[in-house]
C-alpha cells in the first residue's frame, strides 16, 4: 500500500494532535509514504513560521519523498476540478495521490468526497 500524506496530517503530527505511534503506523504500513510539492509549499509557506518550527517541519519531511508537480497531475487536478467543487490545492493534492497510485491519509475526508478512484483514509480512526 502506498500512502500520500496530505498537509492537515503533517500539522496533526507536528503539532502532536496525531498520535506519534499513528503517524509511524501509517508509515510502517504503506510500502511506500509521501507527500506533494504543494504540502511543502503549504506547511513551509505558513506566516509567522518560527525558525525552529521550520527546521522540524523539514527534519520530519526528509524522511519521506516529495513528489514534484508535473503535467500529468496537472492535467489530472483540472478533471478534478471540472467533476468536483474542490480548492485547486487540495485538487493538486488528490490529482498526485491518483497518478502515484497512492491512498490518500487526510483528516479532511470530505474535501476530497466524489473524486472518482481516490482512496482515502482518515489517519484519527484506524
């Protein structure tokens, strides 16, 4: 099972709102975990970020890959958007999670509610 981490997650477990012993248990369980460009645009790009609040972010992110925004999810966040009423990051978000094959770990389920073919799974119930 491979897992994309979308971006409320990394604030849950930053902010320690997930459990440690989830997070490492989601990642433990995909064969593969990680997140788009966006989720780094997105937890890095915060105002008011402290530096010491960067450096964690960035320290936890290291262990996990980063997939760039390409064409392809591009073109796949635009039929997003034209089927479902969704915010362009969250469309970029389920468009990467669908070309990589991967679920999609999220607290907000139902952002991404009638994306046809996403998988999704909400982190705080398993």
């Amino acid at each position: 099972m491979r897992h994309l981490i979308d971006t409320n997650v990394w604030i849950d477990a930053l902010s320690g709102k997930l459990a440690a012993s989830a997070f490492l248990k989601l990642s433990v369980q995909a064969s593969w975990a990680g997140y788009s460009a966006i989720t780094r645009l997105e937890l890095l790009g915060y105002p008011g970020l402290k530096y010491e609040e960067e450096l964690k972010i960035n320290e936890l992110l290291k262990e996990f890959t980063e997939i760039a925004i390409d064409s392809n999810i591009i073109d796949k966040a635009i039929f997003i958007r034209k089927e479902v009423r969704i915010k362009v990051p969250d469309a970029i978000i389920a468009a990467t999670a669908l070309e990589k094959d991967c679920s999609l770990i999220t607290r907000n389920v139902e952002d991404f509610k009638g994306i046809i073919g996403l998988d999704v799974i909400n982190p705080h119930t398993i």
